[in-house]
C-alpha cells in the first residue's frame, strides 16, 4: 500500500465520520420541530357585494379584510381554510416547522446517499489491496 492509498482511505474514513456526525445532528434538530402543518398562509382581502360599501367607493375603495387563509395538500386532497387573528401565530409556527421538517429530511436523505457512495468507495479501496 502507499501512501497516497492510505492517504485515500483516512479521507474515507473521516468523510463517513463527518456524514455520520451530520446525520446525527439532523436527527436530534427533527426532535426538537414541535407541531406540524403543511401548507401556506396567505393575506386575502375581498369586495362585498353592497353597492354602497366602502369596497365599492369609485375614489378610494377600501376592500375588507386582512382575512388569513391557509391552504395545503396532505394524502393528495388539497383543502384551504380560514385563519382567525388569535389562531394566526401558532399556526406560522407549525407551517415553519413543517417547512423545516422537509428541509431536513431532504438534508438527511441526501446525505444517506453520500455516505453510501463514499462506503462504496472505501470497499473498492480496500478490496483492491
């Protein structure tokens, strides 16, 4: 063996390490999320349909609202909901951890793909001695 072939195989060796270490680090950040929602919250403001109501003001229409609104997908049926101000808080956080725990799957998943292509280099370095 040389030395640039053990040179090679520390690299592997710490590269799984760090990949292992990440990957722990995700998992203990996935613990601490707290409650989920998918989906999005959006400001919606409308017109009414009185004639005489401010939404209709031919100068200076004044639309009613903000209305919160929630939308999302879950098991392939979308739905949308209303929000009501007091409800509007909680749910940001549940929808931003939901987001979070995508992000970090996603991080987890590619990084299980990583750590699978450098074990398989490692094998193949080390089965070619």
């Amino acid at each position: 063996m040389t030395d640039t072939d053990s040179y090679c195989i520390a690299i592997g060796v710490l590269s799984v390490t760090r990949l292992q270490q990440r990957i722990a680090r995700l998992q203990g950040e996935l613990l601490e999320l707290g409650p989920l929602h998918p989906g999005s919250i959006t400001e919606q403001y409308n017109v009414c349909g009185q004639p005489r109501c401010r939404c209709k003001d031919p100068k200076k229409p004044q639309k009613h609202g903000p209305y919160y609104q929630l939308s999302f997908t879950w098991r392939g049926k979308s739905s949308t909901r209303f929000l009501r101000p007091e409800q509007l808080e909680e749910m940001r956080e549940k929808v931003a951890n939901y987001r979070r725990l995508r992000e970090l799957v996603n991080e987890w998943v590619g990084l299980g793909v990583e750590l699978e292509r450098a074990k398989r280099a490692r094998a193949k370095r080390h089965d070619g001695d």
